[in-house]
C-alpha cells in the first residue's frame, strides 16, 4: 500500500491579486485553483511572513493597499509584516488605520500573538486592553444544545475565568472555567439542568484580576426532549471562504431564524497544516466579523472540517492516528474554535465525528479527512475502521423519524466528475453503509453535504431499497464557483447560496423541505420529501 499523501495545491502571487479590483474579486467567480481569490491575498502574506520575507510582503501588501486604500484586511496584515521586520512605529500607523476603516481591535488582540509581539509595549496597543470590552475578544458562540443543556464558547484576551450566567423563573443557573494560554485564551462552558424546548436568555462575564466585562444579553433554545415530534428549521452549508463583501450572508441566514446552524467543511480555508498560525489566523478572521459573530450567539452551531481546513486541496491523512505528525495539532487547533458535543473517539482516537438530535430528527456528523487513505489503492476508505464501526452501531439504534448522516463531500458519484474526491473514490465503503441500511431495513435516512460551490438536489437510486436523496451546498461566501450539473434534481450556482432544511414530524406523514435560498434572500429552488417515500 502506498504511503499516506498529502497533495499541497498553488497558492496566489500576491503581486497578480493586487492588480484586480477587491470588488470583483468579491462578486466574480474564478476557476479552480486560480490566484485570483480574496481569501488568498493574506494568507500568502502570511506565508512570506513566517518564511522569513517580512519585506516582500510589505510590499506587495502595500501594492494592494494603493490600489484599495479602505480594505481593512490588508492593513492589519501590513502591521503583522511591518512589526515583523522591525518597523513598529509604522506598524502602529498601520495598525491604527486598519482599526479607523472598521476592523475591530480584537483583531489585534486576538493574533497572531507571537508576530505582533513587537507592537504589545506600545501605548497604543495598551489602550486597546485598557477597554472592558477587550477581555470578551470573541465570541460567545452557542454550540451543542440538548434538551437538557447548553455550551457556549468564547475566547479572552487573558487568562481569565468565564462565567456563563442562564436565567431562569427560579433563578439564574451558571458554571464558570478559565481560559488559558495553552488553549488559545478560549474555553467552553457548560449548563445543565435545563428544560427541554424552552427559550432562555444568557449573558458571559468575564474576570481577569481586578478587571470585568459583561456581555449584553442573547438567547437561545434547549432542543425538545429526545423522541419528541417536533418541527424546525436548520441551515447548512460550507465553503465559507473569508470574502468581506461577502460576510453579509451571516445576516441573511440570520434573518430566516435557523434553530440549528451546520457547517460542514471548508469553513476557514487555512490550507497550511503544518502551520498553526495560519490555521488560528484564519479563524481569528472570521469570529472577528460582526456579521458572524450575532449568528452564533444565538443559533446552535455544529461543525466538521474539510480538506481546507484539515490539511490541503483534496487531501487524506491515512489510517494512522498520529502519522502525518502534523494531524493531532491540526485536530487541537480545531477543537480550541468550536463546541461540538464529541469530537471522534477522542485523545485515543481523533477525529471530528459525532451524532445528537433534535427531537425525533437524530444528526450523524462524518469526519471524511483524518483517517481516509489514498482511492487509488485496492480497499480505501473514507472513514476508517473504528469510525465506519461507530457509523453502524449509530445506525442500528437511531429511532428518529429522519436520520440525517452528514458528509463534508458528496454522496452521489456525479457530483465531480470522474474526481475521486468524493465518495466516488470510496464507492466499496459507500455501498457498505447503503447495504447496511438496505439490510437493517433503516427507515427515513437523508444525505446532506458540502465541498461543491454550489447548491443541488440529488436522487441516489437504490434498486434494493429506497431511493436515497442527497442535499449538497457549499458556497457560503466563496467566490470561487463549479458549475452546475444538468444531472440533478436542481443545481445552482449564480451567487453565494445556502440550505435552509425545515423538518415537520408531527404531520401524519411527516415531511422534509430543502430550500436553496442566495445571499439575497431569494428562494431559488425547493424540493418537499414525505417519510414515506423513505421508506420499505
């Protein structure tokens, strides 16, 4: 068998990138691996920066920055290159202008830590820790909710103890942990003893020393109990590459009152796991945007990762826990950016799988990165053995009305050609989970998925059981597009787009709707499944 493989794909030319308008590159689709991407610029940058080519990021950051003197981004990653080489009284200015365009000071703050070091003894970046409002850098992020239980997630300045209040008629319910260096200054707090289906307002408070901040107030709502019929609306979606023109579709996913955010991969497009700088920066990036930031704090937000986000363009780790080295790390980082319930079988076995479920509605979250091995070799897998293990058992004991197995790729073969990316370079371990479901006779399984910068329907046709059908989007705010394909049930492209999936199993047959809505707003397709036609 052939050795795991990473294949690393071209990053831009910050030069080229600097002489197309920021504005078309936010609205203009771009082929595939094409230089001409927003997300890019910086993260070249950033590049050049920890290889030891502070000035020639300097001056192709200053390049961009003359032909787009108001992008904020640039300036704060001239004040990374600046305070690199050596140039903190610039680098402050720059620092200072980025922060005058609109970028918010817990950029800064944020990191990364290590480069903007040189900056930290100015006065000018003591006062912006001098603020309350600077110990709360991000966050707070509604992540697992139960019916029963809530987390909620936030990263400090500082060290600092986190206090998670929830009220309650009977009184405020709380639970308090400390952030730390070690684990990025983030934390997730948890509480219990909460009921089922019920609206709740929270506030954080943070405590580091003599200094205090509390957050306004926000909201959310505990799932109903486990096995109740219940009717809500969830949006998913990945390929939410950093586009600030594009930031906006935070707002519109916001207005539609999601219960449950999913994102399934290629949420940061960090690309560099050998780097965690640039896999935290491109995370700071993103919960740094306002936009962002008022969605999770009130919507529940489950997440897996992509080849983007765990190592590079169509990437497999292999079947070994700890080979390549760089695998654990990037599982760490991840893990300090979100608050999923599980993350695989933990310290022991890795991994970013997991199920809960809301109501009678049971969620099964695949990791389809850390153990794959490569599809050219006889017997791949996707999975691996100890998650395709978990996989069946999950199966087997799910008793809601609707079974919904999440993939970070698509299921149906025709999604990408002939690429083996997707479950067609694993077709032997695809069927192996159809048959099962075929054999168990497992009622009411949907497919939902990311990876194509499009939004589509599926039918996966199943002679031996039911027809199997396959919800696809992934072009949050990317704005690298693939086409569409003639070949599904629906398929559209045009602009940025999501998923908005509204379950009713109190109907007597109960019902799922998948709606393709844009960054506008605006429906563009729709498809309606009966229970029954899920079925034996």
């Amino acid at each position: 068998m052939k050795k795991p493989a990473i294949r690393f794909s071209h990053l831009l030319v910050a030069a080229v990138i600097a002489a197309l308008p920021i504005a078309a590159l936010a609205q203009q689709p771009a082929p595939a691996k094409s230089p001409r991407q927003y997300k890019r610029i910086h993260q070249q940058a950033l590049k050049q920066i920890t290889g030891g080519n502070a000035a020639k990021a300097v001056a192709a950051l200053q390049d961009v920055i003359r032909k787009h003197p108001d992008d904020a981004e640039s300036r704060f990653m001239l004040t990374v290159a600046l305070a690199q080489g050596g140039k903190i009284d610039e680098a402050v200015a720059a620092m200072q202008q980025a922060i005058k365009l609109g970028l918010p000071p817990a950029r800064f703050i944020a990191g990364p830590r290590d480069l903007l070091a040189p900056i930290h003894a100015r006065k000018e970046f003591k006062q912006l820790l001098e603020k309350p409002e600077s110990l709360l850098v991000h966050g707070p992020l509604i992540g697992s909710v139960t019916d029963s239980s809530v987390s909620v997630w936030v990263r400090t300045s500082r060290p600092a103890s986190v206090h998670f209040f929830v009220s309650k008629p009977s009184g405020s319910v709380k639970n308090v942990a400390r952030t730390t260096a070690e684990s990025d200054y983030t934390v997730v707090v948890n509480v219990n003893f909460l009921d089922p289906d019920t609206l709740y307002e929270y506030q954080v408070k943070v405590e580091a020393g003599d200094d205090r901040f509390q957050s306004d107030s926000f909201h959310f709502r505990t799932s109903p109990k486990p096995g109740t019929k219940t009717k809500f609306t969830l949006a998913f979606g990945g390929g939410s590459g950093y586009v600030p023109a594009n930031e906006r579709m935070w707002n519109t996913i916001r207005k539609f009152n999601p219960r449950l955010l999913l994102l399934l991969g290629d949420n940061t497009y960090s690309d560099a796991p050998k780097s965690p700088q640039m896999q935290k920066y491109c995370y700071y990036r993103r919960q740094s945007r306002p936009e962002f930031a008022a969605l999770v704090s009130r919507t529940p937000t489950y997440t897996i990762w992509d080849d983007h986000d765990f190592g590079t363009n169509d990437c497999w780790g292999g079947p070994k826990i700890d080979v390549p080295a760089w695998k654990r790390p990037v599982w760490q980082v991840f893990k300090q950016n979100w608050a999923n319930p599980g993350y695989g079988g933990g310290a022991k076995q890795p991994g970013v799988w997991y199920d809960f479920s809301v109501g009678d509605v049971d969620f099964i979250m695949l990791d389809g990165r850390y153990y794959r091995t490569d599809p050219r070799i006889d017997e791949p897998s996707m999975l691996g053995p100890v998650q395709l293990a978990w996989l069946t058992k999950r199966l087997k004991a799910s008793r809601g009305t609707f079974k919904v197995i999440c993939s970070p790729v698509p299921w149906d073969f025709r999604t990408k050609g002939k690429s083996r990316d997707t479950w067609n370079g694993f077709q032997a371990e695809r069927e192996k989970i159809f048959s099962l479901i075929e054999k168990e006779k497992i009622a009411g399984v949907l497919l939902m998925s990311a990876d194509r910068h499009r939004s589509d329907a599926w039918r996966i046709e199943r002679p031996g059981g039911y027809d199997l059908y396959e919800f696809n989007s992934s072009r949050l705010t990317n704005q690298h597009v693939h086409p569409t394909m003639p070949a599904a049930i629906f398929s559209y492209n045009r602009k940025q787009s999501f998923g908005l999936v509204t379950f009713d199993t109190t109907a007597d047959d109960p019902t799922v709707t998948y709606r393709v809505i844009n960054i506008d707003g605006k429906e563009m397709h729709a498809i309606t499944l009966k229970r029954s036609q899920l079925g034996f």
